[in-house]
C-alpha cells in the first residue's frame, strides 16, 4: 500500500485475501500509513511485526500467514526473483510509486518488489488512484502496460446498484480478486443475478 487516497481499498483487499487463505506478504509506504490514519478509525502500530500481529489478529490470519515488511527490508523474499511472489498488487497506488515502477527505479521495497515481478513475468497489478491523468500518468501507464503490469484505476462502477462506500470498494476490491483467479463474492459480474 503506498500513500494515494484509497485506503479502504487496500485494507478490504488485505482482509479478503486472508479470508480466502492466501499467504499475504505486505508493505505499507510511510504515506499510506498516514493516509490509513486520515481514511479510516485504525491506529497502525508502528513497527512491521506489530502491524502483522494487529492485522492478523484483526483478520483472524491463520499463524504465518501474514506478513509485514520494514520499507526498507532488502533481505524480504519480495526482493529476490528467486522468491518472487505469484502477484503483487500495489493498491493503492500513487502516481509517484506508478513513475518509479515504470522507470525501473527501486528505491523502496514496494518499488524493488514490483521490478521483481516485472522481471520474472509475474503478475503485478496497480490500482493507481488519481484523478484528472496527466500525460505523464498515461505515458507510464501504457508504458507498463506494455511490459504485461495491469493498470486498474480505482473506478468502481454503478450497475450493482451500490448503496453505501462498503459497496464501491468491494466493487474495485472484487475486480482485484477476479485478476488474481480468486474466487469472490463481493460484487457479481456484468450479466450475474447479485448472490446473498
């Protein structure tokens, strides 16, 4: 999770892919921390093995399945192709953390990770919440396109008739989990009778 606006996205994320079971490694930005405690009533502890525990325990984590990286943990698997993660999911996603990404630069563990996945032809996702694109915003996205990155804006969309916020995350949260071949049960897909 890096410092754009959106941070119920990444939290909904987070808690949906414990609850399928999924082995979650997770980075938070120095910003995204902070915007977390803009966006939502949570107070993140500050240290990674202490985010993880609260998190965990949050989600109901099974042991081990959860874990917190520092920003700046160069000895994460994350950080070594021999390691690489099936996916990474970058949501959300500044435009400044979109640049670096495109531009090869790794300067964080978030940006290190994402050029991992890029290299070994892994899946990597970025929700990139910004709006209005400037035309550098598009040039790195198709530039990233171009390398096989999926670019998901947060745009949630209307057709499920969303009547509150939980709705339009879940809507953008169900699209993530789709890409990633989980299977969801947050928002049905264009044509499918709405399940309970």
């Amino acid at each position: 999770m890096t410092g754009a606006s959106g941070a119920p996205y990444g939290l909904r994320l987070l808690e949906c892919l414990i609850g399928a079971g999924a082995r979650v490694w997770l980075m938070l930005s120095k910003p995204a921390q902070v915007v977390i405690g803009m966006e939502t009533d949570l107070a993140l502890p500050s240290r990674p093995a202490d985010i993880a525990r609260f998190l965990s325990e949050r989600h109901g984590a099974a042991p081990g399945q959860l874990q917190v990286f520092d920003r700046e943990q160069w000895t994460a698997p994350v950080a070594s192709g021999s390691s690489a993660p099936d996916a990474l999911v970058i949501c959300p996603c500044t435009t400044g953390t979109l640049a670096a990404v495109a531009t090869g630069q790794s300067r964080s563990l978030i940006e290190r990770a994402a050029d991992v996945v890029l290299k070994e032809r892994r899946k990597l996702i970025l929700v990139v919440r910004e709006t209005p694109f400037s035309e550098i915003h598009l040039e790195n996205m198709l530039r990233l396109a171009r390398m096989g990155a999926v670019i998901m804006p947060a745009n949630p969309a209307f057709y499920h008739r969303p009547t509150d916020i939980d709705g339009l995350v879940d809507f953008m949260v169900a699209r993530i989990l789709d890409h990633l071949g989980i299977p969801q049960r947050l928002s049905p897909r264009w044509g499918e009778p709405e399940t309970e």
